[in-house]
C-alpha cells in the first residue's frame, strides 16, 4: 500500500501545480500561439531546442507541428535543434557543447522565425547561448521555464515570452510544459485550420 500511496500522492501533486499554473500562464500561452501563428503565416519556422527531458519536449513539439496533432492538417514548419547527433558532436567537439544549438541557429535561423527554448532551471548555458543567436538573428523567443526563471529571464526581450512554471521539481515542471506545449499545438491548428463547425 505505501507503494500505491506514493504513486497517488505523485498524481495529486502533478494535478496541484497544473492546476496552480493555469490561470497565471494561460495569457502567455496564448500570447505565445499567436506569436508562432504570425510567423508561419509569414512563411517562417519554429526552432526548438532543450537538453535531456526538455530535448524530448522539443521534438515532440516539433513532431505535433511538422506531422500532425489533433486534425488533419497540412504540415508546419517546425525542427528540434537536437536531433542530428552528427551536428552536436561535431560542435560540442570542435567548439564547446555551450554552442551545439546556437551554430545551427546561426546558420539556419531568419529573421521572423521562433525559438522554443526549454530550460526547467532556466540556466542550461546552450540554451542561454541559443536565446543570444536567436536575438541575432531578429528571432522571438518563446522561454519554457520554471523555479524562479534562472538566468534565462536576464536575457528575454520586451518582445519575447517566458512561460514559468511555478514549481521547484523538475518533474512537476516538465508535466506543465507537456501541457503547454500541447496547448500551443492546440491553439495553432485552430487558429490556423479553424473548425467551421465549432
């Protein structure tokens, strides 16, 4: 029973910090739809980028985006920066692992594409550097955070988006970025591929 008892108390928790989350992050969610929204309209991308569970996070929204999430759809344009081993190791060993996705951003980002950067500290030093190319090259930024922000808020823009997910468990965070995340598809394909009926 204890067993049960830590996996129920698990569930609880998940659902009080979601819960807690929702009314304080969903004008940022939304603000930061509308800011991806905009660019695919103008023809532009979204690159995402995050170590560890923040990297699966990345793909799997670029994943929803590029194939499909809830309709059918054409494709958007979306890519995680994480995803090509050959890229990362040639970086991280020629240069510094700080800059395997801020090289890439500076060969393939344009002015008017998205970053999604996702940090659960908000001081992943990639990501930092990622946030600093993205800002070079006429990028907003969509931060996906959480504990007190980190280092990330220090380099946001006025015109960028931090979404922090008030926790300090790292497990808690990545449960609402999930969410986020599957909110920001959610928000796009309506926006974009409005349902006549609804």
């Amino acid at each position: 029973m204890e067993l049960i008892h830590r996996v129920n108390n698990n569930f609880v928790a998940s659902i009080a910090v979601k819960t807690q989350s929702m009314h304080s992050l969903a004008p940022c969610i939304v603000q930061a739809a509308q800011y991806m929204v905009d660019s695919l309209q103008q023809q532009h991308k979204i690159l995402s980028c995050g170590n560890g569970g923040s990297a699966a996070d990345a793909q799997h929204f670029s994943s929803e985006l590029l194939n499909r999430f809830e309709k059918q759809r054409d494709g958007l344009a979306a890519f995680a920066l994480t995803t090509d081993s050959s890229t990362i190791t040639s970086i991280a060993n020629d240069d510094a692992f700080e800059f395997v996705f801020a090289k890439q951003i500076y060969a393939l980002g344009q002015a008017g594409d998205v970053l999604l950067a996702i940090s659960t500290s908000g001081n992943s030093p990639n990501v930092l550097r990622a946030i600093t190319a993205a800002h070079s090259k006429q990028m907003s930024v969509i931060a996906l955070t959480g504990r007190n922000g980190g280092k990330i808020s220090q380099y946001l823009q006025s015109s960028d988006v931090e979404i922090r997910v008030p926790s300090y468990s790292t497990a808690r965070i990545q449960e609402v970025h999930l969410l986020v995340i599957h909110c920001l598809c959610d928000l796009i394909d309506n926006i974009l591929f409005p349902d006549p009926s609804e």
